[in-house]
C-alpha cells in the first residue's frame, strides 16, 4: 500500500537521521501516528498546517508498507472521500516502521503561506 505523510522540518530532520526508513516516534500527547491515503490530502496538510510551524516549511513524505500489516487498521474518513486516513496506535509505531518497503521518500516541499 503506498502511503504519505504530510511532516515539518523537524520530523523530517528525524527522518533523514533514520536513513529514510522509520517514522520517529510520536510527541506526547499525540495518540496516533495519521499517514494518509492520498497525495492531494497530504498537500493541503503540509502546505496549509505544516507552514505554519516551525521554520515555514512543509513536505510530503511517501512510502510503501506491507499490505497485510496496513490491512490491520482501519481507513477513517475525516472529511470528505478523499480525506482518508489510517490511525496507527503511537505505540505500534515502531512495528509499523519495520513494515516499510524501501525508503521513506520526499515528493513535494511547501515555504510558507499554503500550498
């Protein structure tokens, strides 16, 4: 299954220090890890929230994960259809990030201001 991940430059910098293979583990405070199902969905993510933070800057992130493994989460819609989401208990975050097929990859940057 090909997924994304809308990130700030802080979590990417922890993913550049994992080689581009693992997501670091959640802040408190964050439950969930939310990879999403869709590029647009993660484009208005990284250009419209993750500019806000931080030093201005969004990027979305894709990446593969076993099929099986995926299967065992359900997709949450949290808007409209193609605002699907998968929710990842932080705390299987690790075992998720064994799952991973190849690296992690940067396919879009945003600076500031939205996408």
């Amino acid at each position: 299954m090909i997924l994304y991940r809308p990130v700030g430059s802080a979590e990417l910098r922890l993913i550049e220090e994992s080689g581009y293979r693992a997501f670091p583990p959640r802040l408190a405070g964050q439950p969930f890890f939310y990879p999403v199902l869709n590029e647009a969905h993660a484009c208005e993510i990284a250009g419209g929230w993750n500019t806000k933070e931080g030093d201005g800057k969004g990027y979305v992130t894709r990446f593969e994960i076993d099929d099986g493994y995926a299967a065992r989460f359900e997709v949450h819609t949290v808007g409209s259809r193609r605002h699907q989401e998968l929710w990842v208990p932080a705390e299987e975050l690790e075992i998720f990030n064994r799952h991973l097929i190849g690296e992690i990859q940067v396919i879009k940057e945003f600076i500031g201001g939205g996408a």
